[in-house]
C-alpha cells in the first residue's frame, strides 16, 4: 500500500486535534452513528482538562486505497522538545494558522524546526468562519516568515487551504464552505512525498517516541527507514555514537490503523510503527538488523532552561494524602520520565533525598507534578530558577531568553510594557492587529517571566493572550525585583479558627479558611508590608460569664485566596517552598522553626 507520513504543527490552541478529528471522520473510519469523543487524540486526563496537546500521538487514515500516517504534536512551547524528534519522521507538514491571530512564537519555532529539515509544508488558514477573520493577510503573514527563516524557493511555493475545523469544510478560497475536507486529502497525496526507503536492505529504525504499556511494557515507536520486521525478529540497539547498548527479540509490531494500534504480522520500510520488546533503548536510540554497524543520525535536542528542585515531603502533614512519599519512589519515577521524555533532566543531590529536574519551562514541570500528584505521591517542591551557561568565547555567565508575543487591548499596553520593562525585557516590535488589540514583542530574560502570567491575566482582565518561545543565550542582565510582600506565618500548630483569621484580615489577604490544619512555619496568607509575620491563626475567643449586646455576633470572612500548583509555584520566594500531596497545596518555609529561619538568613546575608 502506498504510503505518506505527515505531522500537524500549529501553535497552541489553533484547532490541531480538532482538524486531526475531522479528518478521521471523513475518512470514513467511524460509522455514521458512532459515538467518538471529541479532540480524540488527547487521550490523556491533563490533555481533555487543560484542552491542550503534551504527548505527540500517530493516527492513520485510508484515502482512495493510500494510508496517510498522522501525527498530531503538541503546540505549546514547554513541549517541543516532543516536535523536534516527531519531524524527523515524516516527509511533509500540515502548518495550521489561525486566520484572525496569525503566526505565533510557537508556529514559528516548529516551522524553523520543519524548514531545516527541508520538509515542504502544507499552510491551512484555519477558523476563517471567525469575524475578525484576515485569512489573505495571514497568508501574506506565513509567506514573510517563511522568507525570515531562509525558506527554498520550494518552500515559499506552498499550496494553502482555507478551513474551519470546527465546522469540518475545507476549500481553496476563504468562501468555500460547502464541501468537506477532500482537498486536505487531495493535497496531501499530492505535494508529500512518499517515503524515501531501502526495502531491501537490512531492517533499521530511529526511535522517536516511548511509552509504558501495562501489558507489553515498553513500546518504542519511529519510522522504519529500511528493511522490514515481523515479531519474533532478533534486533540490536545501537546508541548516537554506535555503542551496542543490547539485543533483544521483537515481542510485538505493532501499526496504526485510525486511533487504535494493532499487531501486525510484518511491517515495510516507510511505515510508522511501534515495538515492544526492547529493555534498554530509549529515544533517540537507533534500533537495527544484527548486520548493521553504525546508527541512524538523530537531531540533538535543544537544552532544558528551567530547574526545580522535587524532594521529599518533610511536614508535620507529610503522609496522611499520599501513598508514595519515600525518595525511592520518588526517583524511580523521576527516571522514567526522564527516559521517555528526551527534554527532561534529572539529577540526584548531595543528600539523596531531593532531586534536580531540568525542563523547557514552567507548564512543562508544572504537568509533570501533577501528574505525579495524582498518582498518590508526595512532594516538597522549590521555586523555578534558570540554567545559567558560561560563554565559550568571554567565560561570562548567559542566561536563556525568550521571545514573548503578547495580544492585548490598547487600554492595557501601557501597563504590559511596564510590567516587562521592569522584568528587564527589550521590546522589539509594537503594532496594531485589528480590532482594538495591539501586539507587543519582546526580548526578556527567562528568569524574569517565571510567575507573570498569573499577574499578566490580572492586569489585562483576562482578556490578553501570552506567547513565549525559547530564543537563545545573552549575557546576564542584572537583578530583577522579586516579590514585594512578605507572608503571614503560622506560629503554631492546630486548626484554624475563623476569630483567629478574621483578626488576621487587616495584616493582608488569607490563603486558608476557618477548619484548616495548620503548622508551624506553614504560610497562610500575604502581609501587606514587605516583611514577613508570624501570627496566630489559632487564637479563640476569651469566654467570660457576662454577656453584652453584639459580642456574639458570627464572624465573616473574606473568601480565601486559593492558588492553582502553577501560580503557587510562581509565587514562592528562595526560602519557600510548595508542600504538594494528592488532597492539597499548601505553602510553608523551607525551615519550619522561626530560630532556624532567623540563623538561615543571617549566612545568606553573611555571604
């Protein structure tokens, strides 16, 4: 069967899956009355509730006697270390636009990924049906960036479609509604190319992707660049460098045939396919007949910027949510993140029971912890710092940057340009886009948009739209104020009492309500000042034997601050940390006794 292996690559929230979905449907693989949830290809609990791609997941579909291999990616930036080895793969890419936002960071750090590699995409202008839709300028928009990134004359000559996902039509002009998504088909058969394979040569394969199957085990998928493979096969696994890292018997081959995977007896040079089997290799690995002596070529990832330290949890409250709180547990499965994961990073500390994990950024980590949260584990969690690199050529210290591309309403961009001034970032481009809104572009630091986002959406109500792309190195650029108020701590502990709080409410707001378990050294609220407190949340009222009109009357509290694992990983200071369990999130200092934190201060001040 003659074969296309493509990628879908957008910016977040530009309508990949729900594109990838339509295309399923019309391809005729479900029947008319079969029920299929919708955006089918995020699978995952994070993916359905946050509405966003992590993992990158292959499809297929059958058109007109060909098999079209799909692979849906992820389009937020914290995730493209998955996109980087997905485009290695295939032989063509479906660039999705939004017709009203245009290109964005993301769209074109996946689209520089996809040019070097010469791949020739495919442009589709999607949600045209929008109002503010601009669908011929977006176009004239994809053309200048493709010039920007030293596109092929090739590559500047993409076919576009106009779609709407949503509404399932697709068509050569913005007007075109009436029919369905053939020519999405049509042009992909036409302008990819099939698979450039050796069918006759030894079996070989790059591994791209890796997972954990509860009943094969570990399944590693790729592209089968020669050869061919039936289970039973004995294969050998070469690392980037040649190194024979094991041999080991082909359990399973499995092929993708619409969103389920399954067995097939043999698979051809070209084909996407999954094995199991395989003990040691991981990503990146080269996975070869026992004739083959050298590996694959693979693309070197780009390096994590970002670094949390996961240690155990150490709390009075420790071990009463979560089943999983040693640091075995804890490394275990830290390891095997880190193994299907090529952008993750982990290190083991001094003391063994904490451990550095390096990523791409906030949300990237932030999933991470989730996930784990809700696997019943425990955690002690430190604020986000960035990796710092030492110049080759000056032996200075560089920092990451990143360039921020940031849509909000003219009324709010004078304070956002404020706000990332103050965060030491450089604006680059300042201009209109239509319909009040203004978009501003930025070069700033990492470290100085670790916790803006939540600020960002106070600032703009809501309404502004952030996007952040890793750019490169620069040369340190000096301090950045941190936060300005200090906290109110606990200094005891107990459960609180809404007499104790509501004499608490004038310090500042509270992060707890009344009936909460509290310890000492646990932060329950911000102070209004720049200094820390310690108060006590506990305090009852004196009961007497005398009663006077209005003394009892009930107490009213202010509804409590509550913070998202994100906003409460972004608010903590150096010497915070965020206690993280299956039930709850609470914040606390990292020395729990007030004379500890008082010694802890003064060597920080000492040097």
């Amino acid at each position: 069967m003659e074969l296309r292996n493509i990628a879908i690559i957008a910016h977040v929230d530009h309508g990949k899956t729900t594109l990838v979905d339509v295309l399923l449907r019309q391809s005729g693989l479900f029947r008319e009355n079969e029920k299929v949830a919708e955006r089918a290809m995020d699978s995952g609990e994070l993916e359905r509730e946050r509405g966003i791609t992590i993992l990158a997941k292959c499809t297929s579909v059958d058109w007109q006697g060909k098999r079209i291999n799909i692979v849906d990616t992820p389009g937020h930036a914290d995730f493209g270390g998955e996109v980087e080895r997905i485009l290695s793969m295939v032989d063509g890419v479906l660039l999705l636009v939004d017709a009203a936002e245009g290109p964005m960071p993301q769209t074109k750090f996946v689209t520089a990924k996809a040019l070097k590699l010469g791949l020739k995409p495919i442009v589709v202008i999607n949600k045209v049906d929008k109002p503010e839709s601009r669908a011929y300028e977006v176009q004239d928009e994809v053309f200048d960036l493709f010039s920007a990134l030293e596109a092929n004359d090739e590559q500047l000559d993409f076919p576009t479609i106009f779609a709407s996902a949503k509404n399932g039509w697709a068509g050569a002009e913005p007007e075109d509604d009436k029919g369905g998504m053939e020519i999405v088909f049509e042009r992909v058969l036409e302008h990819v190319p099939a698979p450039t394979a050796e069918p006759d040569a030894p079996f070989s394969m790059l591994v791209t992707t890796l997972e954990a199957d509860n009943f094969l085990g570990r399944v590693l998928t790729g592209r089968i660049t020669s050869g061919s493979i039936s289970p039973n096969a004995t294969i050998q696994a070469l690392s980037r460098d040649g190194t024979k890292i094991e041999q080991a018997r082909v359990t399973k081959v499995l092929g993708f045939r619409g969103l389920s995977r399954e067995p097939v007896d043999r698979a051809e040079a070209g084909d996407i396919v999954a094995l199991a089997g395989i003990q040691k290799a991981s990503v990146a690995d080269t996975l070869c007949d026992l004739a083959v002596e050298s590996a694959l070529e693979s693309q070197p990832v780009d390096p994590p910027t970002l670094a949390m330290t996961f240690a155990i949890n150490d709390s009075p409250l420790a071990g009463q949510d979560g089943s999983k709180v040693t640091s075995r547990m804890i490394r275990d499965r830290l390891m095997r993140e880190a193994e299907g994961n090529v952008a993750i990073r982990v290190t083991e500390t001094a003391g063994n029971d904490a451990f550095e994990v390096a990523g791409r950024g906030e949300l990237q980590l932030g999933v991470l912890i989730e996930q784990m949260r809700r696997e019943g584990f425990e955690l002690s969690i430190n604020r986000p710092r960035v990796l710092y690199r030492e110049n080759p050529d000056t032996g200075e210290r560089d920092e990451p940057m990143e360039e921020v591309q940031i849509d909000v309403d003219e009324e709010f961009s004078g304070i956002v340009v404020e706000a990332m001034s103050l965060r030491k970032g450089k604006m680059t481009e300042m201009r209109p886009s239509g319909g009040g809104k203004v978009r501003l572009t930025f070069n700033a630091p990492a470290r100085g948009l670790i916790g803006y986002h939540g600020e960002f959406l106070t600032e703009t109500r809501g309404t502004g739209i952030m996007s952040r792309v890793f750019q490169g190195y620069a040369p340190h650029m000096g301090a950045i104020p941190g936060r300005r108020n200090g906290v109110l701590i606990s200094n005891a502990s107990g459960k609180s009492v809404a007499y104790g709080l509501a004499g608490l409410e004038g310090r500042g707001p509270l992060f707890i309500s009344s009936g909460i378990q509290v310890y000492e050294g646990m932060i329950i609220g911000e102070h209004s000042r720049g200094n820390d407190l310690e108060v006590n949340p506990m305090k009852s009222k004196q009961l007497t034997n005398i009663r006077a009109s209005g003394t009892d009357e009930t107490v009213r509290l202010t509804p409590p601050r509550r913070m998202s694992l994100e906003q409460a990983i972004a608010y903590i200071q150096d010497d915070e940390r965020v206690e993280v369990t299956p039930e709850h999130i609470r914040l606390r200092k990292q020395h729990l006794d007030p004379h500890e934190r008082k010694r802890a201060q003064r060597r920080a001040e000492a040097g």
